[in-house]
C-alpha cells in the first residue's frame, strides 16, 4: 500500500516556516538538506539556491510534512497558495511506474521517472486537474 504525505514548497522561507511547525507539532527532522549540500550532475547550483532547503521531512505522528524551496529557475512558476504536492511512496518500482503513468495522463510532467542522485527513482507532474504529485521510491530500503 502506497503512503501518502504534503509536500509544501516555498519562496524561500522553507526552513523558517519548518522550524516553526517543528516548534508547534515537537519532534525532530528526520531528514534535512540544503541546494548546495549535493553535487549535481550536469547542472551548478547558483550562488542564490545554495543555501534554499532541497528537502526537509518532518515526523508528525504516522505522517510526514515534507518540503523545500524552490529554486530561482522555477521561481515565476510559483504562486502561493497552490504551492503544495501530494507526495505519494509507493511500495515498488513497478507500482511507482503504473501510478505515475495512470495518474499523469492528459497532464503536465514536470520530471520523468529516474534515479535521483539522492538515491530514489522519482517523478513529478501536475494532473489534468491541476494537482500537483511526486512519487517517490527509495531505492535502498531501510
């Protein structure tokens, strides 16, 4: 069965604005990383996203807030208030293939299925409803 949680981007403020539910919802990350902290391949981080928030997971209760900023690339692409993702881990790589696939159709795909240089297999798009989704699944199971 696939897990759904939020994934909420952010102008900026990502890591003010995790701090800040941190500060209400208690816990810790479990995960936390910054643009500049990851070599990527075939593209260089500009002096301006170094230090934006790439990904941050918050535990709260059996569900995770995820997040970032995004980066100037993307940045007129944003707009507040539809700034968010339903980010879905699905149990396989061939089930993250069938729900992408199924899920983007007649839609925007914003990146294809592939393996991320942070060990996951990934996709993004935007329904033909306009949700935004990920799928996301890791690679190296815990």
């Amino acid at each position: 069965m696939a897990k759904l949680n939020p994934y909420l981007n952010f102008d900026g403020t990502c890591e003010e604005a995790f701090n800040f539910y941190k500060s209400v919802f208690g816990g810790e990350f479990s995960y936390f990383s910054k643009m500049g902290d990851f070599p990527m391949e075939g593209a260089e981080i500009s002096e301006a996203d170094h230090n934006l928030v790439m990904h941050v997971s918050l535990p709260i209760g059996n569900d995770i807030l995820m997040g970032s900023d995004v980066s100037h690339e993307w940045k007129s692409y944003f707009k507040v208030g539809t700034n968010n993702y339903i980010s879905i881990t699905p149990d396989s790589r061939e089930e993250a293939d069938r729900l992408f696939n199924e899920l983007s159709v007649g839609g925007d795909i914003e990146m294809a299925m592939e393996e991320m240089f942070w060990g996951d297999y990934f996709g993004s798009f935007k329904d033909r409803y306009g949700i935004c989704w990920m799928i996301n699944f890791p690679l190296t199971q815990p």
